[in-house]
C-alpha cells in the first residue's frame, strides 16, 4: 500500500526511550520536509515506571491535529500497549518484542489482543539490540529500522538523524545505534519482504519542529522579556527551563522562587522598574496568584501570565489537558477586575501571539492571561515560523514634559491609559498601591472617584481593539454553519471541518485568539451569517460559550469535549453531520 | 471448553466453523503463520496470472471470524506443544492452554541435501507471500528455471506459460513424474509441456545455483549451465510437524492419526496435508493429500472434537475435481 501520511506511536514504561524514538523520527521527518506532530503522554504518578507513549503524525502536507487513529504501535512494553491496540487503524500494524526470554501468560501478551485485521510483526527486539550494543537499550532503534522498512521510508533520513542525534554521546554510540537501526531493517526485510511505500517529495525543504512551550519562550526572549520568575508545574516547567538557560545571555534574569504567589509578585516588580516580564504556571498555580492579578489590574502593571492549562480543579488531572481556565482568567479576581484573556491555537501562534500579549500588557498596562494548555504547550509540531527578534510594537506611553509638572500617575485619557514613567526617573513621584486610588495614586474611597477609575481601567479594552489580532474567517464563506472554538482544540476541528465538507456539508469558523476583549463587530457579522452555531470546547461547562452567548446573545449548540487525549477530528465531523441533519430537516 | 486450531489452512478454517456450527459455547481459537486471510491456496495460479481477484482469492473475511466469534490469530508462529501441560507455545514464546488441539499445519515445498546451501536463491511458490513478491518481480522476468515433479510445480508451469515467459524445465528422468497422477495423465503433462514451447533437460538434476548481480547461473550434474532470472526449485512436499519436536505424538512422514483424526496423544487431533491416516485396506499411514481431502478431515476433526463421532473415509484415487472441473481443465484445456 502506499501512504502519503502515517501515524506512529512508540509505547513503553521508563528507560524504554519512548521520548527519544519520537524525537528522532520526528526530526528525520521535519529534515526531509515533511510536516509532524508530536504527542506525549506520561502517567500523572511521578514514581515508579509509569506507562508512557509518543505518537508522531507525519504527513506531505500540514498537519493540524494529531487525527484519528494510528498505522503503527510499536509495543516496548506488552502489558502496557494492550490497551492502545484499539486505536489501530484497519490494516495497521503492531511491532513487539519476539524475543522475551520468559513465558507470557496469554493475558499478558500483546500479540494476543491483536485483532486480525492488525498484522503483528514479531521482531527479536531484544536479542538484536544486544547483538548491536550489547544491552537492550536500542529496542527502540532496532524498531524503528523495522518501521522503516513495513512503511518503506527512506532510510537516510533516519541515519542522518541518529547520527545527529547521538553525536554528542560519542562515535561508539553512534556506531551501536546505526548497527541497531541496520539490524531492525534487516530482519524484517528478511522476514517481510513485502512492505509498503511511503510516498514522499523528494524536494521538499526541511522544516522548523517546535513546541507550543519552546514557541512561548522564544518568542517572549525575541520581543524583549528580560525578566521570568516562576515555580515548576506540569506542564508549564519548560518555559522556565528555556528561560533559566537563555535569559542569562541576553543580560536577562530567570528566578525559580518558592511559589507562584512569590512568582507573581516578583513579576510585577519587574515590570514595575520597567522590564518586560513573565511568569508561566499551570491551573493550581494561576489560583494562587489571583490576588496579585488583581493588584496588577489595580495598580496598572504590565504582567504576562501565560497558563499551559491542565485538568482541574485542584491538582486535577495534572498530565491530561482541558479547557477549563477560562473561567478564572476572566473572572478570577476580587471586584471588576479586567484583564486580557488570549488563547493561541498552535506553536507560531504560541511564538507570535506572546510577542502580541506583551504589546497588549506594555502599552494598555493590564495583566495579559495566555491560555496555552498541555497538548499544545507539549507538543512538537513543525511550522514555518519566521523569527521577530527585538521585536516590539509598543512600549509604554511616556509623560510629555508638561504632564511631568504635576504628574498624575492615573491621569485620565481618552482610551484610558496613562503615561507611565518608572520609579527613580527623574521628575515623578507617585505611589502605587492595591487599594482604590485618585489619579494622583493615593489611596481613595470616594464612590464617585472609584466609578471614574473603574471606567478608566475598563476604557483601556475598548481602546484596546483596534491593536487586537485580527480575526480570522476560515472555511467556506457561505456556509450555514458557523462554528467558535479557542485555544489548542481549533487544530482537531479544523480538521473535523474538513472532514465534513469531504461529506458535502459545508462550515466556516471565526478562528480569534483573542477571549477577552474581543473585536466584537467581526463576530456580529460573523454569527449573523449562520444559520446554527456549534460552539466546541474541552470543559464541562461551557465557559467559552457562556461568553459568547453573553456578549452575543446568540443560541449556540454547544459541544463539551471531556478532557481527552487529543481530540478526534472524526468524532467533531460526526458532530457537524448531525447538526447539519437537524438544520436540513 | 476451548479448542486451539494450529495452521489456517482449509483443513484449520473448515474445522473451526464446524465446532462452531455444533457448538457455539466452545471457545476457538484459530493460529495462522501467515498474515493473510485464509485463501484458496490452490487458486494461487489463478491469482498469480490476474484470472482471479482478491474476492475469489479469499474464501473466509473477517466479518466471518467476528461472526462466528472464531478469534483468528494471523501471523503468528506455534514453536512446540506441552501434551502433559496441555499448552501450547508461540515463537515469541506466549504460553497458551487448550483442552482440544487441532494440528492443520499442512505441508511445504522441502529442499532436500543438494539444494538446501542455495536456498536463499530459490524462490518457493506455495504461500500468498511467493505470489504477491511474484506480482511484483516478474514483469521484469524474462526467463524461468524450474525443478521439482510436483503437482505446484505443474500449477507453476501453467501459470508461468500463461504469462508467456521463456522456461526451462530440468526433469529426473525421460519424462517429468507426477505422484499420485495416473500415467495417462503424465502423458498428457509430457505433451502439455511440449505443446507449450518449454524447454525440457531431461535425465539430469539440478546441483548448483549462483547469482551473479541480478542473474543466476544453474548447473546440471550433466554440467549444463543455464543463465537465468530466476529460479523455482524443490524436492518434494512434506508435512509441516516441526512444533512435534519434543512430545511423544506419533509421526512419520506426517502426523499419524486413526480415522477419527486423533493422534496418539490424548485430545489432539490432526488434519489436512500435515496428517498420515491409517489406511484399513492397505494397512498402512497415507497422506491423503490435496485441497478438497484436507477439508473434509478438517470438517471430520471438528465435529469429533465438538463431541460428534465421524469416520473419515480414505479416497482411493485422487481425482483433483475442484469446483466441478478435472484439474486439466484448471490447467491447459
Ligand atoms: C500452487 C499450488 C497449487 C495447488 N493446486 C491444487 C489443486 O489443484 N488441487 C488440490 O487438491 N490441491 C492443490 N494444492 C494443494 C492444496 O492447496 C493443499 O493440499 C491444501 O491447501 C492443504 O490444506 P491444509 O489446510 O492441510 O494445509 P495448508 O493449506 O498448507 O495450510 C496450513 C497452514 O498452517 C500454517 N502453519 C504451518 N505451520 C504452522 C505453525 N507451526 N504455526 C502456525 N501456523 C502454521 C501454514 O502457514 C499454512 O497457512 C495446490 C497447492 C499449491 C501450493
């Protein structure tokens, strides 16, 4: 058979190289120009040899999702890959290790819960990769030659790969990986002689792989972050491990400090001084700092916050990813309390959009909430994202001469937003504080001055919207189905959209990375157009169809994606066939 | 109870839906090496020359295993049976228990001392594998050498001159000797080949093959060398019962079983071309060879397995009818 897209899952426990199985094939395949998405998934216990998997989706064109099903499951493990076996696609294939010295009890064995539509390769994983190394460390590689072969994939990529890969690690290395790869090739070539091809275009340019967390980092360092403070948590900790190691270089500052309210706090007083800063933190972190969030709101302090959101409440579901921040971004402080909300939708949104959340927070002066979430925020995906180094588009607004004579640290304006100098500089002397203020800074409980300011703080997103990335609409313009989705789940569904329109029923969607605020005409224009809204989410409530409906007033069907693995591009088609049957009825 | 069928073959397939006809409360299990679908192996011909497709290639499907809840395990290899434990091991060395086991391993083209060092040049035909690697190299296949007085060999003679190759066919003797075919019929096969334009060495055996970039060179005891692209070669057919190694089942050339199927052993039982029945009248084992023989012990073996008491009756003679055709008419007239 020939195959122009393949999905490819590594599963084992612990120091069976599952992550790097992944890595390698990955960046084999982005160097020879194909496009790939990455999944992991580890078991939330931090001790023991938890199960864990990586799957990589590659293609000849752009991926969006990691789809629907997998080709191949290569079974590291056997007790743990049983249960994987389901998403193999008809005519798959499963790779296990023929070569286990002990008996397997049947139950056990994952050739025994191969469906016959599967074709299970037996391949002495072990014994070749001791015969290559003299350990069973290189099962992996020695599968992955196999895989090369059953799906005829050009073998130099992966040569290249491994050598580029364990280069570091010395020739040796290199050299038992090679014979570990040759032997796995090998033997199934012998054994299978009859593979598939996998149909590739031999000119394509090698391509950029990056994850939602890389893409964040990178992008805040390249538009000036120079300060990052934070404490580690699943699955935000990258961004802190990219900054620790960069930052330094370009004269900037990472603290871990002793918890997210340190990590806010320290933030604000960065940005205070006049530093662009960042924390990143994950559902638990982002309740604790709440209260300073507000006192960003309050006191008028830039602050990027980005979330990689897991599953909640509380500790919640630490390695599953949902939706369900929204909420408390929005609505997590003490009084009115207005911040920016931004949910990229992919790793260049990642880089991109938190270059555009700093333009927000720098020149509006307002905490900026990036909901990134575990799937994106993990995954690797290949993009052609053209880096913007020392970009900004905006800094903060100075007082003019004349405003300096009587500084008025809240001064009010027409959009809300006061000229801003930093402490120590000459010519101001203003204070700050959390407690309701007057223009000046000083504490004051006037109801009619809190009315004033509060306007002036909520003024700021009206102003706002014409600096706001712009919407997009995407899918077929005439269509009567519109359809709203934020944040990592728009991959899936757009996905799923074209899967429908495969089916002949036609969708567009209003694709905005913007939650709060929001360019509301576009959205008018855009619900007015459809005859049914499906509104996708992954939480139980609802949160980002309870906004648009409040804003809106439309009567969107709405579709809670439980916290999943991936979302399945075929279950949101079958979703928009049956909306479709109920309009057309 | 659970029933393990090893081999899924006609005789392996044909005894599973039996059991499951009488009984569906018997769990089968059904293990198969080759990856495929069970297929009409004696169709490979057919399927090699594109005289038959897919749907006519296959005679079971999946839905047939799931409807039949016959849980079928393709591609997997049994290495050896415990009869004391009543289990059974798989080559990646999987442990399973039976309480009724059913050999239907069938046999397979066997090389015998002087071909064996070449075997890595000699391409086998009698798996869906062979034909589908076939498919792929012989459009660029000019010419054949071929060895071997087997009833495949003649399939594979008929199909290679159906696809108009150049051949040569090295026979023992003066004429090529089919077992079991009646000598009229070997008259008819002398004049089929010669009709057909296939160059026949005769009184000579085949005893060196070499390969030389893409071609092989094939040399005769009578120092005939022939170039060739490729080259079909084998002794004779013989049971698979490898995986006996080790009990005590009786065996000679095949597994020896009475006429209810059974072997020696306590609840195992065996069928098809892997099988040696006792022949009352002439009091002696007889493999009871071919296609429409190994589905009739396959039905026989399933129902005494399910509990029902048949007798298989020997065929004296061995006609070949498939599908109401005499197997000339399969092949060249
Ligand atoms: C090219 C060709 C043409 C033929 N033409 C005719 C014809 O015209 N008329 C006729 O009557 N017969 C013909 N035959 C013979 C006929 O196909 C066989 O007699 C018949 O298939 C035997 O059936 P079986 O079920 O006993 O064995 P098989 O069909 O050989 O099936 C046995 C199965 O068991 C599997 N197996 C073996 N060992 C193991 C193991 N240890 N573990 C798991 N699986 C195992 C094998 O891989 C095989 O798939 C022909 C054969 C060939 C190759």
């Amino acid at each position: 058979m020939n195959y122009k897209e393949l999905t490819v899952r590594f599963c084992g426990i612990a120091g069976d190289g599952i992550v790097s199985s992944s890595r390698i094939i990955s960046g084999a395949c982005a160097d020879a120009g194909l496009h790939v998405m990455v999944n992991d998934i580890y078991s939330a216990e931090i001790r023991g040899l938890g199960k864990s998997t990586s799957t990589i989706r590659f293609s000849g064109s752009k991926v969006y999702s990691m789809g629907d099903g997998i080709n191949a499951l290569v079974g590291l493990a056997q007790q743990e890959s049983i249960d994987e076996i389901e998403d193999i696609r008809e005519g798959g294939s499963v790779i296990y290790d023929s070569s286990s010295p002990a008996d397997i009890p049947e139950t056990e064995s994952l050739a025994s819960h191969i469906p016959p539509e599967v074709n299970g390769y037996g391949i002495p994983l072990k014994t070749l990769a001791n015969q290559a190394s003299g350990s069973n460390r290189g099962r992996n590689i020695v599968s992955m030659g196999a895989l090369c072969h059953l799906y005829g994939l050009p073998k130099t990529i992966f040569i290249n790969q491994i050598e580029k890969i364990f280069k570091r690690k010395g020739d040796k290395v290199v050299e038992s990986n090679l014979t570990a790869f040759e032997l796995g090739y090998e033997y199934c070539q012998n054994q299978y002689p009859l593979n598939n091809l996998f149909v590739m275009d031999k000119k394509a340019k090698p391509l950029q792989i990056i994850s939602g967390n890389e893409a964040v980092a990178h992008g805040a360092m390249d538009c000036g972050l120079k300060f990052f403070a934070g404490y580690p948590i699943t699955p935000a900790t990258k961004i802190m491990e990219i900054t620790a190691k960069e930052l330094p270089k370009l004269n900037g500052w990472t603290i871990q400090v002793e918890d997210e309210i340190a990590a806010i706090g320290a933030v604000l007083g960065a940005s205070f001084t006049g530093t662009r800063a960042m924390t990143a933190t994950a559902g638990p972190g982002l309740s604790l700092m709440s209260e300073l969030i507000n006192l960003s709101v309050m006191a008028e302090i830039s602050a990027v916050i980005v979330n990689v959101q897991r599953g909640g409440p509380a500790t919640g579901l630490p390695t599953k990813v949902e939706q369900g921040d929204l909420n408390i971004s929005l609505y997590g402080g003490a009084g009115d309390s207005p911040r920016v909300v931004m949910a990229p939708t992919c790793s260049k949104d990642c880089y991109t959009s938190i270059q555009a959340a700093f333009d927000l927070a720098e020149k509006y002066q307002t905490p900026v909430i990036f909901l990134s979430d575990l799937f994106l925020g993990q995954r690797l995906e290949t993009d052609d994202i053209k880096r913007n180094i020392n970009y900004k588009k905006s800094t903060r607004i100075k007082p003019t001469r004349q405003q300096l004579k009587n500084y008025q640290r809240y001064a009010l304006t027409e959009d809300g937003v006061s000229p801003l100098i930093v402490p120590g500089e000459d010519g101001a002397f203003y204070s700050i504080t959390g407690l309701a203020h007057n223009t000046a800074g000083n504490p004051n409980f006037e109801s009619e001055v809190h009315l004033t300011m509060t306007q002036k703080r909520f003024r700021k997103f009206k102003s706002m919207v014409k600096d706001l990335p712009p919407v997009e609409i995407i899918g077929d313009a005439d269509a009567d189905i519109g359809i709203a989705c934020w944040g990592s789940t728009y991959g899936a569904i757009f996905e799923g959209m074209q899967i429908a329109r495969h089916n002949g029923v036609k969708t567009k969607m209003i694709k905005s990375i913007m939650i709060y605020p929001q360019d509301e005409e576009s959205f008018k224009t855009f619900f007015a157009s459809c005859k049914k809204i499906i509104v996708f989410e992954m939480n139980f409530q609802g949160q980002y169809a309870a906004l648009l409906k409040s804003t809106y007033n439309i009567k969107p069907v709405e579709v809670h994606i439980p916290s999943v693995d991936p979302v399945s591009p075929a279950k949101i088609a079958a979703k928009i066939m049956e909306v479709n049957h109920e309009l057309t009825q | 109870m659970k029933c393990v069928i090893i081999g899924a073959g006609i005789a392996g397939v044909t005894a599973a839906e039996t059991i499951k006809k009488i009984n569906q409360d018997i769990d089968v299990v059904l293990i198969g090496k080759e990856q495929y679908l069970p297929y009409n192996r004696y169709r490979l011909t057919d399927y090699l020359c594109n005289v038959i497709d897919d749907t006519q290639l296959y005679f079971t499907s999946f839905d047939f295993f799931k409807k039949n809840n016959i849980k079928y395990r393709n591609g997997e290899y049994i290495k050896s049976i415990n009869p004391a434990e009543k289990t059974i091991k798989y080559y990646h060395n999987e442990v399973m228990g039976y309480d009724k086991l059913l050999i239907a391993t069938g046999g397979s083209q066997h090389l015998g001392p002087i071909l064996k060092p070449f075997s890595q040049y000699i391409q086998s035909y009698y798996t869906l594998q062979d034909i589908l690697l076939l498919k792929k190299f012989l459009p660029d296949i000019k010419h054949c050498v071929v060895y071997g007085e087997n009833l495949s060999n003649l399939d594979l003679l008929a199909g290679l001159c159906n696809l108009d190759k150049k051949i040569t066919y090295i026979i023992k003797g003066e004429k090529a000797r089919f077992p079991l075919l009646k000598e009229e019929f070997e008259q008819d096969v002398h004049y089929f080949l010669k009709n057909k334009g296939i160059q026949c060495i005769t009184n000579d055996k085949l005893v060196n093959i070499k390969k030389e970039k893409k071609k092989f060179t094939v040399e005769t005891l009578n120092q005939k060398i022939i170039k060739t692209d490729i080259v079909f070669a084998w002794d004779d057919s013989k049971p698979n019962i490898s995986l006996l190694e080790g009990t005590a089942i009786h065996k000679k050339t095949g597994i020896l079983v009475n006429q209810y199927m059974e072997t020696s052993e306590q609840d195992i039982f065996a069928a098809g071309d892997c099988a040696e029945i006792y022949h009352p009248i002439l009091k002696n084992y007889w493999i009871n060879f071919g296609w429409p023989n190994a589905r009739e012990q396959g039905e026989i073996a399933g129902k005494n397995i399910a509990g029902e008491k048949a007798l298989y009756q020997i065929h004296e003679t061995l006609t070949f009818h498939l599908e109401g055709k005499p197997i000339k008419a399969r092949w060249w007239e």
